[in-house]
C-alpha cells in the first residue's frame, strides 16, 4: 500500500520527485509542512481522545487552558518553525547576483505558444515550445507576455512564476541531471489553456551549447 502511496509522487508534473536543486528545496518544504501539519492533527486528536475517555478531567481544567495552549501555544510552536524554514528556504529560490553568471533565456508567453530565446555572441537563438537548459548550471529565465496573464511552471526543476503583461519576472532554474521534462502553464489563460504546454530538453556538458547551434537565429 506504501509503496503504490509513493509511485503516485513520480512522474512528469511530480513535485516532490525533484531533478534540480530549486525543487528539492521546495520539496523539502513541502515534506516539512506535511510533517508538522501530520503532528499537529495527531496531537490535537489525542487531546480530543483524552477528553472522551477522561471527561472529568475535561471538566477540571481550565477553559484559559485550553484556550491558550490550544489556540495560541500550539500553533505557535508548530507554525513559526514553518515559516521560519519557509523563509529560509524563499530566498534560496531568489535570483540573486552570484559570481558564475547564470545562463539568460527570454521567455515570451502569448496564446497559445512559448518562444525561448538564448543571447550570446553570434546573435540569439530561438526555440518554440522547446527550452534547453544546461546541467549543473543556474539559468535566468525572464518571462514576460504579450496578451493575458499565464503561468510558467516546470514542477520537476522549481516553482512557478507568472506571466504579465508590461512586466519582466525572473526565476532562477537549474537541472541536475540530462533528460526530458515538462513544463506548463499554470495559470488559466483562456479557451486553449489545457494546451499550454511546453517540451524541456536539458543537456550535459557540451551538448547544451551544441543543441543551441542547432536552432535558428531570432529574425526580430
């Protein structure tokens, strides 16, 4: 039964089935979050347990008890470990300015189609409904739209970021190992929104550079 309970966290939408270092980290959250949510509700259905088999101890005490130990001691000690972690674990997610500088790739969203395109010396390549990435390296991507609000998320290698209109967001990525993933929209986006979706290709070594050789040059 476990194991059949654990086969259903793989696949390619999975987000605690991470392959690069932005998703471990929220799946580390997320495991943290279900971990304390699981002691807290054991916790609370012991006491309520203890009240129908000693309910003259229920009777005894004092109500402030319950009222503060349950409704602001508990919580306290189960939540601000959470968001203390949560915080920690949100700014590892943030692109900030490192030594290596990581790879840039524009992001343009419109319905129903992405276009990726990767700056470099010999003009930009650009790929459509296809991103490649590098190996063991943090990429950039800077999503930006040309119509309505859309959703970019590749569950496997991080969070999510939005899309919209007139404004640049940035997520930082990175795949810690070559293959095949799947990005999508997530973010309703319209009549062709179950269709948004988007091919990831991340190559090891050298074979990043020359996947990009392969594209076209941007004609814009």
């Amino acid at each position: 039964m476990a194991a059949s309970g654990l086969a259903g966290c793989a696949g390619p939408l999975s987000t605690v089935d991470p392959a690069g270092p932005s998703a471990a980290a929220i799946a580390s959250l997320w495991w943290a979050m279900l971990i304390g949510a699981t002691l807290l509700f054991a916790l609370v259905m012991a006491l309520l347990l203890w009240v129908f088999l000693k309910p003259a101890t229920d009777r005894s005490a004092s109500p402030k008890l319950w009222l503060v130990g349950g409704g602001l001691v508990l919580p306290a000690l189960v939540l601000t470990p959470l968001l203390g972690y949560g915080l920690y674990v949100g700014e590892r997610l943030l692109a900030h300015p490192r030594a290596d500088a990581p790879v840039r790739i524009d992001v343009e969203v419109r319905q129903w189609q992405w276009t990726f395109r990767y700056p470099g010396p010999d003009g930009t390549r650009v790929s459509v409904n296809e991103l490649h990435l590098p190996v063991g390296r943090a990429a950039d991507l800077h999503v930006t739209t040309a119509d309505v609000i859309h959703g970019f998320w590749i569950p496997r290698l991080g969070g999510k970021v939005d899309a919209i209109p007139g404004h640049t967001n940035v997520v930082r990525l990175s795949a810690s190992q070559p293959g095949h993933y799947r990005g999508v929209c997530a973010e309703f986006c319209g009549t062709g929104h179950t269709v948004m979706d988007f091919a990831v290709e991340a190559h090891d070594g050298d074979a990043f550079e020359a996947a990009l050789d392969q594209l076209p040059k941007d004609a814009r």
